[in-house]
C-alpha cells in the first residue's frame, strides 16, 4: 500500500492558458428555448461560454484519430473495467470581454425541405443562436504528472504540444454543425507555467497560484519532445470550386427592424456569407436531381446517408439511429458584389392584381464571387464522382443555392473546380465508379 502512495505521489503540474478566439459561428445549445428553439448555453451573467465538457470531447475525439490508442487513455482516462483517471483538466471556456468589444449573437433560420418539390416539409422551420466570429473566449487547462507516468512523461508533454498545436492551426472545432462549418476556432496568447514538485520553489509557486496572476514562463515548444508524430488520417478528399454570382444570391436572414428590409442576404460580421448548412442542401438537392435523371431516385437515401449522415428514431437498433456526416463543408465568404434592395409585390392569380398588404421587401446581393471548401473523409471513388456532378450542375445554373430560386436567384457560374486526393487517377475514373455503384445497387 506504501509502495502504491509513492507511485501515486505528483511530480509535475503543467497550467496552460491563451485565448481562443472564434474563427467561424460557434453553436452550443443550453436545451433552453426561451429566446430561439435553440438557445445557446450561458452563464450566471447570461454570456455564452463553451463548457469543459464539450472542450474535452472535441479534442479527444480529433487526437484519437491521430495519436496512439494507449497513450490517450493515459492522458484522458479510459471507462473499462481497469478505468484510469484523467491526466488533463479543461476549464470551461468563458467570454472575455474585450475593452472595444461588444457581444454579437445572430439568430439563423434553418428549414428542412422536400426533395421533390423543393418546399419546406411540415414543422421542419426552425431557428437558433450562434455566436458570431471574432470574439474571444478564456481557454484554461492543467495537467497532472504523477510517479507511475514517469516512463511516459516525454510523451505526455508531447501530446499536450501537439493538443495546443492543432488548436493554433484550427483544425479542432467546437460545439454543433462543426461539419457544416460551425466552431472552429484559433488558440492565441497562450502561456505555459510548468511546476517541478520535488522542488520548492515550485510547490510555493504551486501554493500561491491563481489563474489571474498567472504568468506562463514558457512557450508551447518547451513542451516538445522527439516521441511520435501525430498521423493524418488516411483518405481525405479535398474538393474546392470557384463560382462567380452573375445575377444575386438570398439565403434569407429576417429582421426585426420596421426600418430594415423585410428579408436580407444573410451576413457574419457584415459580410455576405453563404453557409454550409446551404451549401449541403444545395448539393444533396442537385444529387437527388441527378439520380432522378438517370431514373435512380429511389436510391438516393441508401446512396447518401453514409456521405451526409442521417438521424433516424424510430430504428430499434440504437447504433444505427444516427451516423455523422462524412463530408465537411465550411462557411464561405461572398468577395465583392453588393447588397441591394428590392420591392416586391404578392400579385392575385386570378386577377392580376395587387393583393392587400402584400408589398415586402428584400436585400439580396448582387455580383461577387464565392468559394466553396468541401473535405470528405474515406471516401470512395463513385461518392467523389456524384459530388463533381452535382457541383458541375451548380455551377451551370441548373442546381441554384439559397430562395428565390424560382425569380432567378442563386445561380452560379462554376470558374474552376479541382480535387486533391490520393485515390483518383482522374475524374473519369470516378464517374466510372459512380455508373459501377449504381448498377450493383439496381441488381441489389
């Protein structure tokens, strides 16, 4: 019992703190609906935060699909029948609240709509908060070394270098709809204070230690040791297409303004985006199209739920309610064009005429450009070939994005379209595999 107290005994503690700041709209629902049906989680003050607990998911889930299985149990702990404690503690992350700074929360709308007609489907509306980019969040972690990780202390360090890297890089998102372009976020001004416990000026350091006294006497790279390199996983498609706006484009954005349009293009931080939560809507509008044409359309669920995920309750079998989505699609930035207004009138059928109290108006944006950013994990080559098709009819104009579609709104103009992957030899091969896949599931 002696010997394991002595094991047990603490050696090191490492305390780490920077800022994180929002690159893309962070979405964390608190279950509340009093404002939205989605509200996001707040303090006692009534600011948003991003909770330890959803800090800790989202970086074990990215290191374990990059980092050896063993050595992440020791760091975050393992849930079997010899289950360890966690190594690592996040704090929750909250507001900080900069001198020139003031909170931006946007209300989005989300609608789920019907392939066939394109029209919304029953009780499909809905809105929810997101915090806007730009602002910055309080990031705080420490770490506890004991004896019996003294052969995998190097590697411990190792890891939480390669933790606090990625999150400088941001490549680790937060929160819900992060593959569709939600949470992602940059860690800057970090600090790192490492406390050697055998030594006592350390364990008073150790003693008086605040968090807002904290003065950090390293950098990340002290943490840095010659163990192992993280490994990318295997199989990532990277797809980017160029579209140029030559008409105007409306993914609706309300207010609540009398003095304000009725509908306006929506925007982050008074820019004109296009985001992912379309974009997917686009594309698996014109996949559906597509199959439809090729008289398969009643192989479009079976064709797309491992590409775009699926959400099922009613499945009895509790592992096959819900798959996540393979493709990820980031929020874009609509370069140039300008935003102008427009009167529109609800005109009577049958007569021609004006209907009472039916005048509105709308903001879309005009002209510009726009980029789209696609990455899909493991896929196979026919999934890379029904995303060209599908992005090849956005980009002539047969497949538009965002409403008004049926007043010309939302056509693009493809200007360049190109792959980066390892498994392709060529985008015919791909079509290829698509007819292959097609005709195996017809004799299905």
């Amino acid at each position: 019992m002696q010997k394991d107290s002595i094991k047990d005994k603490i050696t090191e503690r490492i305390y780490i703190k920077g800022n994180l700041e929002l690159i893309s709209p962070l979405l964390i629902g608190s279950g509340q609906d009093e404002n939205t049906d989605i509200d996001l989680i707040r303090d006692w003050d009534g600011k948003p935060f991003i909770p330890g607990t959803a800090i800790a998911g989202a970086v074990r889930h990215y290191l374990d699909e990059r980092a050896d299985k063993e050595l992440v149990e020791t760091v975050f702990g393992k849930k079997e029948k010899d289950s360890t404690q966690s190594l690592i503690s996040f704090y929750d992350a909250f507001y900080d609240e900069l001198p020139d700074g003031e909170l931006k929360i946007q209300i989005r709308d989300g609608v789920g709509l019907r392939h066939e007609t394109k029209t919304a489907k029953d009780q499909a509306k809905y809105d929810y908060e997101v915090l806007e980019p730009g602002q910055n969040f309080c990031f705080k972690t420490e770490i506890v070394v004991r004896e019996f990780h003294a052969e995998k202390r190097d590697q411990i360090k190792n890891l939480l270098f390669w933790l606090l890297s990625f999150l400088k890089q941001k490549k680790i998102s937060f929160g819900a709809k992060t593959r569709r372009g939600f949470g992602s976020v940059r860690l800057c001004d970090e600090k790192v204070l490492c406390l050697n416990m055998s030594e006592l000026d350390d364990v008073q350091k150790w003693i008086d230690f605040t968090w807002d006294k904290f003065e950090g006497t390293e950098n990340i790279s002290s943490l840095a040791k010659s163990v192992f390199q993280p490994k990318e996983p295997d199989n990532i498609a990277e797809i980017s297409a160029e579209f140029e706006i030559p008409y105007s484009v409306l993914i609706r954005h309300y207010s609540a303004s009398p003095d304000e349009p009725d509908t306006t293009q929506l925007s982050s931080n008074e820019k004109a985006v296009i985001p992912g939560t379309s974009w997917n809507g686009a594309i698996r509008h014109a996949i559906y199209h597509i199959l439809k044409q090729l008289n398969k359309s009643e192989q479009f669920e079976k064709l797309t739920e491992d590409l775009f995920g699926y959400v099922n309750e009613d499945k009895k079998n509790k592992d096959a309610r819900a798959k996540a989505s393979k493709i990820i699609i980031k929020e874009s930035l609509i370069e140039r064009g300008e935003p102008l207004t427009y009167t529109r009138n609800k005109t009577d059928r049958f007569t021609g005429g004006v209907v009472d109290s039916a005048l509105f108006d709308e903001m879309p944006h005009y002209g510009g450009k726009v980029k789209l950013d696609i990455a899909i994990k493991k896929p196979e080559k026919w999934e890379i070939g029904l995303m060209l098709l599908a992005l090849k009819d956005m980009g002539n104009g047969i497949q538009p994005v965002g409403g008004d579609a049926n007043v010309g709104r939302g056509i693009l103009k493809a200007q360049k379209i190109s792959i980066q992957s390892d498994m392709i030899e060529s985008e015919g091969d791909c079509l290829k595999a698509l007819a292959n896949r097609l005709q195996e599931q017809h004799n299905e």
